[in-house]
C-alpha cells in the first residue's frame, strides 16, 4: 500500500510539473505536423501582444440572413471561399478542388449555367478578383496568387510569391499562404499572406487551412503579412507584418488606404497609402464579434466583413502556455464544435460597424467566409464547406442608403427590417403552399375513390 501511494504521489506531481514546466516555458512542446513544419516549437508571444482580451459579446438582433437563396448547387459547384464578381455582373467561383467556373449574367435575375474554364494545382483556393482585363486573380494556398484569363489559361505569378530582397520588412520571406486580394486602378495587386503555418492535403484530396490558425496560435510567431506586387515591375513588397492570421483585404474608394483583416486577434488593420499618414498602419476595428474572414469594399464606400464561425471564450486565455498548448495540440475530432453562426458586418468607410446581417443558428447560412456585393444589389457569401453558393438580395444597392450626412443608422434598420419582412413573407408563403398542396394531395386520393386517413 505505502508503495503503491507514494508511486501515485510521486506521479501526480510528475504531472504537475510538467503542466508547470510547459505554463513556464522549460519544456519544449513540438507542435503537430502537419499544419507546422516539422521539428517547430511552441514559441513565445512578442512582448504585449497578449492577452487578446475581446469581450466576445454580440446580441443577435436579425435574422435577415436567412433570406439568402442558395445557387448552383445542381452543378456541382462547392466550397467557394469567395465569389468574384465582374462589373457587368459575370461570377468566377473556384471551387475547394480547384474548378474554376465562370457564369455570366443571362435574363432579368438569372445566369447561364457555370461554365468550367479551368482547373487550378492542388492546394487551397481563397480570395478572388477580376481585374481590369477580365481575368480573375486568386489566392491557391500554400502556392501562391494565380492569373486565370477568361480563356482558361491559368498562369501562377511567381514574382508574387517571395517578398522582394529590398522590402524593409520581410525581405525574402516565402509567401505561399496567400488569402485575399484587391486590386488597385493603376493595376497593383494588394494581398495578404496569412500565415508561415501553411495548409495541408487531407486523404480526401481536399485541403485543410484551419488547422493553421491554431497552430499559428501556438507557435506564437506572428507572421501573417499585407503585400504589394506591382505587375509592371514584377516588385513584391510587404507593408505591413505581424499578424497572428492575415485574411481579408480591401481598398478604400479613393486608393487612400487599405485594410486587411487579422483572423486571430479579431480586428482589422489600415494600412495608409497616400496622404500624410502614408506607410502608417493603424488599427480600424477591432473587438470584433468573431474571427474576421473575407473583406470586400461596399457599393457605398464602406466594407463588408465576414465573420466566420465563433471565438470559443478560451482565446482570452491565450496569455497561458497551456492553453495555447492545448490549443494547438487538440486533433480536429476532439475539439469541441462550435455552434454554427451566419454573420456579416456592414462597416462605414471610417471602420465603425452600421449594421449586422445575421442567421443567428447558422439553420440557412453558417461559416461564411466573404460577402462580395453586385452590381444589381445582390451580396454574394462564399464559405469553405458549403455546396452552391449563397446570396442576399438586398432590397437596394447600398449606396441608396447612405444620406448626403453620412451613414444613416435608420436607413440601415429599414433595410434590416425589410430583408426579415420578406424572409418572413417567404416562409408564410412557402407553408400555405405545402398546406395546399396536402389539402391538394387529399383531394385526388378522394377523387380516385381511396380513403383519406389522418
Ligand atoms: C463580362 O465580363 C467578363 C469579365 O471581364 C467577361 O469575360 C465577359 O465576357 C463579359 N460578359 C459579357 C456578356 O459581356
């Protein structure tokens, strides 16, 4: 007996001190590979960047998001982080292998059936645009950004992958993990690379980039960068470094700025392009509801922001080693789910946040990962899992909203309440019309003489 207590206490303090030994920093812990390279580490913060401290709170005021119709599903489109969309109307949607499909505008409200252009390399496709030439860029993570002409032809832009020997931050840093994009008038490519923590194949061929935001988490190395890559020079230069992950990246509407999200620490950053505070970046919102995904500028000036998912309340805890530990360390299948949300914020050009469109259970649309608005109003949601690809109507262009004075916060709850009004119409509709169709169903088996049984 003596024995067998002094075995289990020597045991449990063995365990205490490797618990304290990990919370203290005197115990390497190699982080799982795949996502991290192998032979990484737990590594230390930089000084001050911890605890992240959001508050998390976010009262679900809507459900205007669950107004969205679902598209292409029947043609076999899925995965879409991002939709493109051009100025006449025309969508690219690449899908979570790699498809690239092009359906044009075609009749009042509808399109042509997607027409498959081309096939990306393996890897994970993420942000998308049209630029002037009507050929879409996009980000394959973990290779880099892609030219794809309407033809077909997809070119990767290899001057684009490796920031250029002269930046002042991060020369000749590798950049793989490209995310977002938008693209200037004069044709300069602004991206974010997220993470060194690259994605990963899975067995089903398809890849995982999630993974990586927890690891990035424990390896506590930020190295998520905003770029610049001018195709008239082929120069790639990073404006600004330091991000846990880096996601999604938009222009202002007069070039004077961009912003570019960062997923972990739940805000986003400006980055100053012209003017007096040129090459300063600064923080434009931040606390955020949720891990900021895609960013897209809005037809008024102000941005879209999808909020993928939740902040599980453990990321306050982050400051602890074993906490980022358990984090990174826990397998997919063991982690514990997160209930499914549909969120996407409305910010003003200033970065404060007008308005919210929401699914508050995730029950029509969850995990949407960008909101992209048309030109005839419609706002297009891209998400990593989902099949089709989902859109809002919006009762009018946004832009429609916005008073001389500036945003106008009771425009934006008409348009709230409207999109719920008609998502309500819809459901009574559609109920009155099974109801119907039951009666209707009633009625033929008492014609053909059968009995109806309730
Ligand atoms: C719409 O724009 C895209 C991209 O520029 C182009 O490829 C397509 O041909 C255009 N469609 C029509 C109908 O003009």
């Amino acid at each position: 007996m003596g024995a067998f207590f002094t075995a289990s206490a020597l045991g449990t303090l063995a365990v205490l001190g490797l618990l304290a030994g990990v919370e203290y920093g005197a115990v390497p812990v190699p982080l799982r590979s795949p996502p991290a390279r192998p032979g990484e580490r737990m590594g230390e913060p930089p000084a001050g960047s911890l605890p992240f401290a959001f508050d998390g709170r976010f009262d679900s005021r809507n459900a205007a998001l669950r107004g969205a119709a679902r598209w292409f599903e029947a043609d076999g489109v899925a995965g879409v982080e991002t939709v493109a969309v051009a100025p006449n109307g025309t969508l690219a949607l690449i899908g979570e292998r790699g498809e690239v499909w092009i359906a044009d505008a075609a009749g009042a409200d509808g399109f042509a059936p997607p027409r498959r252009i081309a096939r990306l390399p393996p890897g994970r496709p993420l942000g998308a645009v049209f630029d002037a030439d009507g050929a879409v860029v996009a980000a394959l993570a973990p290779v880099g950004l892609f030219r794809i002409s309407a033809g077909g032809g997809a070119e990767r832009i290899a001057a684009a992958s490796k920031v250029g020997a002269r930046s002042e931050i991060a020369p000749g840093a590798d950049l793989g993990f490209t995310n977002d994009m938008d693209i200037g008038s004069d044709g300069v490519i602004y991206y974010s690379h997220s993470t060194h923590v690259g994605p990963f194949e899975m067995p089903d061929g398809r890849w995982n980039a999630l993974e990586s935001v927890y690891t990035s988490l424990g390896a506590a190395r930020p190295s998520g960068l905003l770029l610049r890559h001018d195709p008239a020079t082929g120069a790639t230069t990073a404006l600004t470094g330091g991000l846990w992950f880096a996601n999604g990246v938009a222009l202002s509407k007069g070039e004077d700025f961009v912003v570019v999200a960062d997923s972990i620490q739940a805000k986003l950053l400006r980055h100053w392009l012209r003017g007096p505070r040129r090459g300063e970046t600064d923080t434009f919102a931040a606390n955020l509801p949720g891990p900021p995904d895609g960013v897209s500028r809005a037809s008024d000036g102000g941005f879209w922001v999808a909020i993928y998912g939740r902040y599980p309340p453990v990321m306050n805890l982050a400051a602890h080693r074993l906490v980022r530990a358990a984090v990174a360390l826990t397998p997919p299948r063991l982690r514990p789910p997160t209930p499914p949300r549909g969120l996407v914020l409305k910010l003003s050009e200033a970065g404060g946040v007008e308005f919210a469109l929401e699914d508050p259970d995730g029950s029509v649309v969850r995990g949407v990962t960008s909101a992209v608005e048309a030109p005839d109003g419609r706002l297009w949601l891209g998400s990593l899992h989902e099949k089709g690809v989902q859109a809002l109507d919006l009762p009018q262009p946004l832009r429609a909203l916005r008073t001389a004075g500036g945003p106008d916060a009771e425009a934006a709850g008409r348009l709230v309440r409207r999109l719920e009004a008609r998502r309500a119409a819809a459901v009574g509709s559609a109920r009155a019309a099974a109801q119907a169709a039951r009666r209707g169903a009633g009625a033929d088996a008492e014609e053909a003489g059968g009995h109806t049984e309730l």
